[in-house]
C-alpha cells in the first residue's frame, strides 16, 4: 500500500519543496543530484515529495553542493509555523555540536 504525502504545511513537505526548488534552480535532475550524494535516486524523490526526510548531515551536504552555508540553505523554512522551525533550530544546534566535537578530536 502506498504510503501517504504529509499534510501541506508539515515541516518534511517544506524540506521536500525546499530541495527541489533549489535542483531545479540548478538545473539539475533528480538523478544528477542523487549521484552527487551518493544516494538511491529513489531516495532523492522521497524527500521531495515528502515522504521521507534526508537527516542534517545530508542537508549540510545539500548546502555545500550549492555553494550554501547551511543557515542560508535552510532560510526559506523561516515561513514554516514557528513549531516546525524550532524543530529545524534543534536539528542545526546537534549537527553544529556533533560538528564541533569531530573538529576538537581530531586536532588532539
């Protein structure tokens, strides 16, 4: 049984119109940006559409790819309810201290 899209609105249909607003500014098929991931293409099209949500590790990815800090990635979500974005604030703080982590250890 195929599974439902999200309810417009909801944060994972945001990041989904949010990724492939910014590929196809690219001019990039789905195809060319999941091989620039290194994921299923199939995957790719799931967050589009909403069903699935790529984790924040792969949105800083998705960042880097277009020449984005991952603030400036994520900007457009600031018209999301503000329950959704301070969902997306916690998600950037553990990436951002995971990140910080990584960075201190392997300088010692």
């Amino acid at each position: 049984m195929p599974r439902k899209p999200p309810p417009p609105g909801d944060y994972r249909y945001a990041v989904g119109d949010l990724i492939k607003g910014r590929r196809v500014a690219r001019g990039l098929r789905q195809r060319e940006l999941a091989n620039q991931l290194a994921v299923a293409f199939n995957t790719l099209a799931q967050w589009e559409q909403g069903y699935t949500q790529p984790d924040l590790e792969t949105i800083a990815r998705l960042a880097r790819l277009h020449g984005m800090s991952l603030s400036q990635y994520l900007s457009p979500l600031d018209r999301v309810a503000p329950k959704e974005r301070e969902a997306v604030h916690r998600d950037t703080q553990r990436v951002r201290t995971r990140r910080t982590s990584k960075n201190a250890d392997e300088l010692h």
